[in-house]
C-alpha cells in the first residue's frame, strides 16, 4: 500500500538549505514593517516588503484599527453573506468603487481568496480563462478551481494573445487575465493593447491591480489611471490590499450588475469569514491618506528612481522593470541564495525567488524600495550590495545578462 506521507519525508530540500546555512524564508520579524526592522535582535534595512507607501507603520493606521476594534472586536464570527456583514464592510466597498472610478465593489478576507473567487464565479464549462504565462499563482489557481478551459498567451504578447484569442474561435465565453505590474521582475502589462485585441475577439478582460494601486498613476489608482483608460475599457479590476493600503484582504470594482453576480455565487466569500474591523478600517484609513496626500507616491518613485539609476552604474542586471519592484537578475539558484545570505549577514533583507515563481534560469533577488527609505539608507543598502556582489558574483553582478 502506498503511504500519502511518503512525499513529506523525502521532501529534503529545505533540509539541504538549512544545511548550507542558506535557508532564507519564514524569517521572524521582531518589529513593525519599516524601512528598518529587527530580526533575532539585529537591524536590517528593510527591502523585501511591499508596503510601497510606508503606511503599515502609520499612527494613523494604528488609531483606526484600535478605534475599529473598541466598537465591532477582533472578529466578525461568520461570513459576510450571512452574519459578518457590518456597515463598515459596505461603506469601505462604496469608498473603494469610487476611489477606483467604478459603480460597484465587493472585498475579500484575502487577495488570494480574491482571485479564486472572481476567476471561479466568471469562468464556467464551455468558457475560456485566457492568461498571461505569468500571471500571479492566484489567478492560475482560480482558473484551476473554475470549470472552464485554460489557454495561456505569452508574457505581455498582445500578438500571442490575438493569436490563442483567434483560435479559441467565437462561441465560447472568453475572459482574459493580466496582471497590472508583474510581481517578481517589476514589469507593467501593455493594457491598453490588450484591451484592443480581446475587444476584437468578444472577450472580457481583467486587470490585477494588486501591485499598481498606490504605486501607479497620479492618484495611485492604478494601471488604467497609468494609461489614462476610461473606465469602461476594462471590464473588472482586482487587487489585493496588504500592499500599498498596508493591512489584509482583497478586492474587486465593476459594473454592479457583474458585482452583484459574483457576491452571490462566489465560493471562496461566501464560505469564509469576513474581514477584521480592525483591517476594514485600516484599509479605508489608507484610501484617505494616499487621496490627501499624493507626495508619498512621488516619495516612492523618487526612490526606486534612484536605486535603479545606481543599480545599472553599479552593473546589476534589472530586467525590464518600470515599477519600485527591482529584480537584481542571477540565474543560478545556488548563487542567488549564497547572495541573499551575505546580504542578510550584512544587515539587509532582500528577498530570493527561484523557479517556479520566475522560470527556470531567471532566479533573482526582488528589491522592493518603500516611500519612507531616507536616502540614507538607501545609500547603505548600495554599499552593501556592491560588497557582497564582489565577494559573491566575483564582482560581476551582471553575470547573468
């Protein structure tokens, strides 16, 4: 008889990178996410966060999720769809839907459970999910969960995809899925192009905005305030809110009669519980700040411009990045986690992603740069990389171009 568990004890390469003293995740943070943090006593310049605009650590943060926690407690104790519905729940989704310029919106306990929601509601038998090979897991996951077809276009191809969209035909539903900014290398998907061709073909589109609200855009809407879309070009925005609005959950904004559709049969809201007061009110707390003040994004993009100008002088292959999310490119797995390690020796915690989260060969240390790094510290941080990229990649950091 074979054993289920057989797997889990010949799982052996954590064993192998804790050996090597390499193993790099689960680490303990001992402090609030900021632009420096305490791990196991010690301080680290902080860039592997997403807090983009530095609000986790805001007081005023702080003061709406405690005042939030006083008046409804720690948990709502059910589902939205039958006892954890409060009027915070509906007054944060009618101040989201206009933040994002849509008639309607629907939140989530989590932006994952977001995307398997959305994805699975929409996507039914005889219908095609349309993605891009490297959309977020979430998506994929949600298209896995969904009874439809899954075809994959490649990454950012408006050509590939008339091309999967052409031979699809015109009978089935058709729903393309892009992400906004790719999460690993930084890169922002040519919406508007996209937009077009499925257009073209009668199909749907959606935006994932997990990376872009707060980020891009005047306002920090987002990718369709980016390329300056109406609001009817894309038919749903999706997002996650423990980024640039600093707490947990997930979102979606549209037409109320789509909304309203997915609200009553998607899976993964209704049979979970609600969102936390305490992140309801934080989230909405951050929609008014990044409203009343805009200089945190250009905080935030006066930085990662400068890390990013100082990253090519220093040799450092960046990709094709246009966002504050900066891939240091290596290639080779056992480098790039021997290159986390000094980092982290020296007091800077950076983030190492190898396949299959980027593909094979493309391994990489994701750099996130937040509104509130002083330049001080970014600085540091560049001292500190040139050092170890001469210690470990024998001073070619661009080895892997």
């Amino acid at each position: 008889m074979t054993d289920i568990f057989e797997k889990c004890r010949k799982f052996d390469i954590v064993d192998q990178l804790k050996a090597a003293g390499i193993y790099p995740y689960f680490k303990q943070l001992e402090s609030e996410q900021a632009p420096e943090v305490t791990i196991e006593g010690r301080r680290f310049i902080m860039f592997g966060s997403n807090n983009y605009l530095g609000l986790a650590n805001d007081p005023r943060m702080k003061k709406a999720a405690a005042e939030a926690v006083e008046k409804f407690g720690t948990g709502v104790a059910g589902s939205r769809f039958l006892n954890g519905n409060t009027v915070m729940h509906a007054a944060l989704e009618k101040k989201l839907a206009a933040f994002k310029g849509r008639e309607a919106a629907l939140i989530y306990a989590t932006g994952y459970q977001m995307n398997l929601g959305v994805v699975s509601a929409l996507v039914g038998k005889g219908d095609v999910a349309v993605v891009d090979k490297l959309d977020h897991a979430s998506i994929l996951d949600g298209c896995k969960l969904s009874n439809g077809e899954v075809r994959r276009f490649k990454h950012n191809s408006p050509a590939d995809l008339d091309r999967v969209l052409a031979d699809i035909g015109p009978k089935p539903g058709k729903l393309v899925i892009v992400d906004g900014v790719f999460s690993m290398e930084g890169d922002i998907c040519p919406v508007p192009e996209m937009v077009k061709v499925a257009k073209k073909h009668g199909a749907r589109v959606i935006v994932d905005d997990a990376h872009a609200t707060g980020v891009l855009g005047k306002g920090g809407r987002g990718t369709c305030e980016h390329f300056g879309l109406g609001h009817g070009e894309v038919d749903l925005v999706v997002g996650t809110c423990s980024k640039s609005f600093a707490s947990v959950g997930g979102f979606v904004v549209g037409d109320e009669r789509v909304i309203n559709y997915i609200q009553h049969v998607s899976r993964s809201m209704i049979f979970s519980a609600a969102l936390p007061p305490a992140s309801v009110a934080s989230i909405s707390k951050a929609i008014d700040i990044i409203e009343s003040e805009p200089e945190r994004i250009k905080k935030l993009w006066d930085n990662s411009n400068y890390l990013l100008k100082r990253f090519k002088e220093l040799g450092f292959n960046t990709g094709e990045t246009q966002t504050p999310i900066i891939p240091i490119i290596i290639g080779d797995d056992t480098l790039t986690f021997s290159m986390w390690k000094a980092l982290y020796e020296a007091g800077l915690f950076t983030t190492p992603v190898v396949s299959p989260a980027v593909p094979p060969k493309r391994s990489l240390l994701r750099v996130v740069v937040s509104a509130t790094h002083t330049r001080e510290q970014l600085d540091r941080a560049l001292n500190i990389l040139e050092d170890c990229a001469r210690k470990v990649l024998n001073g070619r950091p661009a080895a892997a171009k």
